[in-house]
C-alpha cells in the first residue's frame, strides 16, 4: 500500500493538477508526485494550468525536504495532448506568441528544478506534452503510450523546448526526422532511440510507467541530498560546454559538497558499517 495522500493543489475553471507527497516519516519521503488531471480534455495545457505548474514549480523550488519529482498523469491512457487547440484557437495571435513563451518559460523552470525528476509515461505525449517530458531527466513509458512532436502538422513548431531538447536527447538527425514527418513513436521505439530510459508492458491499473518512476525514486532516495543536486547541476551545465569547461565546472560542484556536515557523515557510516543518516546539510 503506497504512503502517500493526494490534495488538489489548485483548480481554475477546466484544468487541475494534483500533487502527492509522502505525509508522514517512512521510506519514501522526499518523493514529490505531480499529476496532471484535465480528463475531459486530455490534460491539454490550458493557460489556468500553466498558472498552476508554474505556482507548484516555484514553491518545490525552495523546498529542502524535496528529493525528487516525478511527473504522471491521472487520467487513464494519456499523459498530456499538448496546448489546448480550443483555447488556442480564439486567441488573437499577439495572445499566442505569450502563451508559447509562458509555456516555454514553465516548462524551462521544470527542467532547472534541482532535484531528479521523471516523467512516467502511461499514455499519449503530444506536442507539448512530449516536451514537458523532455524537460525532465529520465524518462520511463508504457510500450502502448504514444510519443511524438506533432506540430508541423499544425503548420507551427514545438515551441516549449522540443527543437532544441529532441536533438540533445536522440542526435540532430534522428530529431529533424521526427519533427519534419510529425511521426508518433510507441514506448518500444521511444526506448531503441533514447528518447525514454525505460519501457516498461502496461498492466491493468494503466500506470505501469509510474510505478517503475517511483521504484527509481526510491533508488535515488538513500544518497546525499546536497551531492544530487549539485551532480544535476554539474551535468546539465557541463553538456552545454566544452569538455575543459565542463571539467572546472565539476571541480566547483564538487567544491560545494566538500564542507557538507553530510560528506562527513557518509565516511563516518562506511566507516561503522551503517547505512548513512544524510540531512542535506
């Protein structure tokens, strides 16, 4: 029986989005769950969810006791459509431009949360939602969901990331090829060509890839806190660089774990033998 407790976070008109989280002191604390729930209209981001993720974002942001976030949706069979072509469609288009960058700046502060965060797939990631979960570090599917930057289709581009966070994930070729044919991938190709790390068969329940997002969680849970965030910082803006820069900006990451009260505590529990009792300090 899994230890969490659902709240409605926020809810404007058609759209919500739910948070889980661990409420009481158990294995699982620190594990931050984020699920998207707009059943009636696919969770098709909307401008009042825009508003919502950028709230959450924030306040998880500053939030210690946060080890890691996983991103799903509570809808069966989908996880995001994309933008909402309804609300788009009255939108004069000064209104668009703003609600690209709005999502686009959204989605960026998901990528920059400094915690490991996991997209769990368990249905259809459309346009801007595939680039909500490329703006994640690990990515896991059901074999039956359904992936794709679908825009050209529409006569526009991905306008949330995509054409620049695909090509770092799959290579330059690949990622021209499926925005130029607007192609849709299932999670068996999604995985042979490094768009998700793990493909998982759907069972029953439909949430097979949640269930292994949180198993990972679970694995990330033991180590330092401090030591995760400053290796997701080290990664991410050494893969912007070149190799030299990258390597002096490890040496500074690595800097900051150096004086932690935790490091002390990890030689002293080898030491003993124990597992390590890690605060984030």
């Amino acid at each position: 029986m899994e230890d969490f407790g659902f709240k409605l976070v926020a809810a404007e008109g058609a759209g919500a989005l739910l948070i889980s989280s661990c409420v009481r002191a158990c294995a699982h604390t620190g594990i931050v769950v984020l699920g998207l729930n707009r059943s009636h209209a696919k969770n098709a981001l909307n401008k009042n969810i825009l508003k919502m993720m950028t709230k959450t974002v924030d306040a998880l942001k500053s939030d210690k006791k946060v080890r890691t976030v996983i991103f799903r949706s509570e809808v069966p069979g989908i996880f995001c459509a994309g933008a909402d072509l309804k609300e788009r469609a009255k939108m004069h288009s000064s209104e668009v431009s703003s609600f690209v960058s709005k999502a686009r700046a959204t989605i960026n502060e998901m990528a920059n949360l400094p915690v490991p965060t996991i997209a769990a797939i368990d249905g259809t990631a459309l346009g801007g939602g595939l680039e909500l979960a490329l703006a994640c570090d690990i990515r896991v599917a059901a074999s039956s969901a359904k992936m794709g930057l679908v825009e050209t289709k529409l006569a526009i581009i991905p306008g949330a990331g995509g054409t620049q966070r695909l090509p770092r994930t799959i290579g330059v070729s690949l990622a021209k090829e499926l925005i130029f044919s607007a192609r849709i991938v299932d999670g068996e190709e999604a995985k042979s060509i490094g768009l998700i790390s793990h493909v998982v068969e759907q069972n029953e329940a439909g949430d097979a890839a949640y269930r292994r997002a949180l198993a990972l969680a679970r694995e990330f849970l033991p180590q330092g806190p401090v030591a995760m965030r400053v290796a997701k910082l080290a990664i991410n803006q050494g893969m912007e660089v070149d190799l030299v820069t990258g390597l002096a900006i490890e040496e500074a990451c690595y800097a900051q774990t150096i004086p932690t009260k935790d490091r002390i505590e990890g030689l002293l529990a080898f030491k003993e033998k124990r597992p390590p009792r890690y605060k984030g300090e």
